[in-house]
C-alpha cells in the first residue's frame, strides 16, 4: 500500500482535459499538495493508504475556478455607485473614494474579505489588480488561496505611489519581498490605455518579457473609451499596443467588449488571452464582449468577475453561466460557447492566461491539487443527466462544499476553515466593518 495524504471518493471527476469527459465513481489520491492519481475507487482504496479519506458521494469534483481579473480590495466599495456609466462611476465615486481610504490595511482587509467570499465559492486562485499588490498577495496568502498580484501603473498620484515609476519600483519590490512563496505570482498591470501614457506601456513591455510575466490590462471596454483614443493618438487602444509591441501571448486583455473583425483575428493570432467579465460589462452599460467569436479566433478565453464595485458578486460560477447565454443571445446560435467549452475558460483558459497552465486549471497528475467540489443532490441541481451542463446552466456558488488549495482544504462542508494562524471568517467580517463605517462617512459627507 502507497501512504498518501488524502483520498477523495468522488461521484464525478470533470477533469477539463480532455474536454468534455466525465469520470464516475473515480477516486483522486493528493499527497504533498500535487494529485498523485485518479483511478476507479475501488482500485484506488486497493492501492493507497490515505491519512485522510474525504467521501463526496453526491459530488462532482472540478479544478478550482480561476478569477483572471479582479479588484479584491474592492470588496469594501460593494455596491458605493451602482447604476452609473463608466466614467461617471470612476470619477464621482471610486476615484474620490479610493483618494480618502486606500491603504495598506484598506487593502489588506478588503482582500481578506474578497478571498473568504471566492474560496466559498470554489474559486482557488484570482488575478488581482489593485494598489499595494504586497498587502493583497499576502492578505490572499493569509486565506489560504493561490495569488496573482499586479504590478499595477497608472500616471497619477495615489496613496499607494506618485506616478508611472514609483508604481512600478514598488510593484517590482513586491515581487522581490514574495518570491518564495510558490504560491503567488505577478503580472504587470498597467491599468488602462487612457490611464497610462506611451513611455510606460512602452517599458512595461520590455519588463514583462525580461520576467516572463503577463501584461494584465483593461481594454476596449467602452466605445468612449476607443474614441477618445482615436482623438487623443490617431489609433484605437489595441493598435496602439501593437505599435508599443505589446500584442503577444503575453497580453490578458480585460473586458474587449468592442472589437472590430481584423482586431478579434489579431487577438486569436498573436495569442492573447480575453479576460471575459460579463456582468461588470452588463452593470456598467458597456456591451457584450465577442466570446463566441474570440473562441473561433483562437484566442484564450478566460473569465473574470471585475471589483465587488462592478459586479456586485466575485462569484466566477455565475459570471460561466451569464457567460454562456450571453453568448448564445448575442449571435442568435444556441450552439456557440457551448457548457464544456465555458467550464474550460473558467478554469484552465485562466490558468493559460495567466502562465499557470502547468501548475493548475485541470485535475492532471502531477499539477497541483487546486480542486473544488460542487454537490449534486438538491431540487435545483437533480435530476442530473449531464454533469458538465449541470455545473454551467443549473448549479451555483451555493453547492460548492469543499475546496482544497494545493491539498489544503481551505473549505470543508460549506464553512472556511483554513487553519489557526489564517483567523476565522467572523476575524475576516469583523476586520471590514470599521472600513463599511468610513465609507459610510464619505458618502453621507455633503460635497466641499
Ligand atoms: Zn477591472
């Protein structure tokens, strides 16, 4: 008998690849974080002495979901401008709100607080961009959950640094403060094309091939946004990458909502990866990006949920399904972005997008055991004809029982439990609420 860490039985196993399989009544062996074999149960329980067996009898065990763009912190600006355009958004109250409140610890707790709502929800790694990408990663660590921090740059001032080169020096000794720690990666993240000038998307393209890192970057998300490009460099955001050598297969492209033909063969050829988020584009009024027609493309497809600020959900499992009939709607083909294909983007198309596809994104020997287990066995889920379209179009982040982190369960029957020294759920809630009061104190402030 081979001694491993863990053993679980599982009704169903969707590894991702190949695409579309489901193995039944198959067992998944984890020790020292890395799955070690996937094999029928009862020849699994022949072979394996397992320190701990976990039995998922009405389950189907999936890799964790990948977030491939959030805002985590943001998690404390839930809900502050809802039902207002972009700009308008930004500049009447994230941009005031963030100019008062953000800070390390701002950042800190509201990351927690972001992490304890994904891993609840089977999401195991996110792609964060916000300010002090040193205090996320480590608040993310802190949960247990697998980081991928930005080192964000943006031309003006913040609390967090005072312009394009300050940004990234503090961003690159982030990177340097974390590097052993397997479990968070960087990308560099300039924020916008109208929020960071040529120079900068410039020099961030020679770093990020020097470090071998993505470029994570919102694009293309409103027409606004084109337009003032085109008046502002003569060039819409996308060709204006490519003219700053930044169109390659390292680019996340955040939102692409508003693609031209030549611009969604371009993305398919060089490689780029789609951070797709649905319901932000839906929220903010700014379109429906070109899924299906990106996955025709050859382009990664990969799903994000945006800030707590846009969203209101951090909830990658209802952004897949929002995905998918937003898709079919979209192109009057209910054949397009069919559930196999979501559930791919969901997990390793984030995974590809981020550099990680080695690591995670499907449930393979030797990757790492980042695996989510959603339960089968209540009226909204059953009865259960096909398991992957089940997961898509009829389960949500409510049936997911029990999440693991390199082997780690960081959620065991629905509750957080990632150990002592990360601080319970109610340590997570009760840190946030003195930051709800602040807010609530700027928003009821009468104007200067
Ligand atoms: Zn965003």
């Amino acid at each position: 008998m081979l001694s491993i860490d863990t053993l679980l039985e599982c009704r169903w196993i969707v590894p991702i690849r190949p695409r579309g399989a489901v193995l039944e009544r198959h067992a998944l062996a984890i020790d020292q974080g890395r799955i070690v074999a996937i094999e029928p149960i009862a020849t699994a329980n022949a072979r394996f002495h397992a320190r701990e067996r976990v039995l998922l009898a009405d389950h189907v065990l999936i890799p964790g979901l990948v977030n491939a763009h959030t805002h985590a912190a943001m998690a404390l600006l839930r809900g502050v401008g809802d039902d207002l355009a972009l700009m308008t958004w930004l500049r009447t109250r994230i941009w005031p709100l963030e100019q008062a409140l953000v800070s390390a610890d701002f950042v800190h707790a509201g990351t927690r607080l972001a992490a304890l709502e994904m891993l609840r929800a089977g999401v195991t790694c996110c792609n964060d961009m916000y300010f002090f990408p040193e205090s996320a990663a480590r608040a993310l660590r802190s949960t247990g959950m697998r980081a991928v921090v930005g080192i964000v740059a943006i031309e003006f001032p913040t609390g967090y640094a005072s312009d394009a080169d300050d940004y990234l020096r503090k961003g690159l000794a982030a990177r340097d403060a974390l590097r052993d720690d397997p479990l968070v990666r960087f990308t560099l993240a300039p924020h916008a094309p109208y929020t960071v000038a040529d120079a900068t998307l410039a020099r961030i393209g020679v770093l990020a091939e020097e470090l071998d890192c993505p470029v994570h970057i919102h694009l293309h998300e409103t027409r606004d946004e084109i337009e003032q490009s085109i008046a502002q460099h003569g060039l819409r955001p996308l060709a204006r990458l490519e003219r700053l050598g930044l169109v390659n297969e390292r680019l996340l492209a955040v939102h692409a909502v508003h693609l031209a033909a030549d611009e969604i063969a371009l993305l398919g050829l060089r490689g780029c990866s789609i951070a797709h988020c649905p319901a932000s584009n839906m929220k903010l009024g700014s379109g429906i990006a070109p899924i299906a027609q990106l996955l025709d493309s050859g382009a990664g497809v990969a799903i994000g949920t945006d800030g707590a600020a846009s969203n209101n959900r951090l909830d990658v499992l209802g952004e897949l399904r929002l995905a998918a009939l937003l898709a079919k709607g979209a192109t009057h083909d209910a054949t397009v972005a069919p559930a196999a294909r979501m559930l791919e983007a969901a997990t390793l198309g984030g995974a590809r997008a981020l550099g990680l596809e080695r690591e995670i994104g499907s449930i393979e020997i030797g990757k790492a055991a980042d695996l989510t287990a959603i339960e089968l066995s209540e009226p909204a889920v059953l009865p259960c004809y096909d398991v992957i379209s089940q997961i898509v179009f009829a389960a949500s982040r409510e049936h997911v029982t029990d999440v693991w982190v390199e082997g780690n369960a960081v959620v065991q029957k629905r509750q957080f439990t990632a150990g002592a020294e990360t601080g319970s759920a109610q340590s997570i809630l009760s840190a946030a609420l003195p930051w709800q009061n602040r807010v609530r104190e700027l928003l009821n402030k009468p104007p200067a």
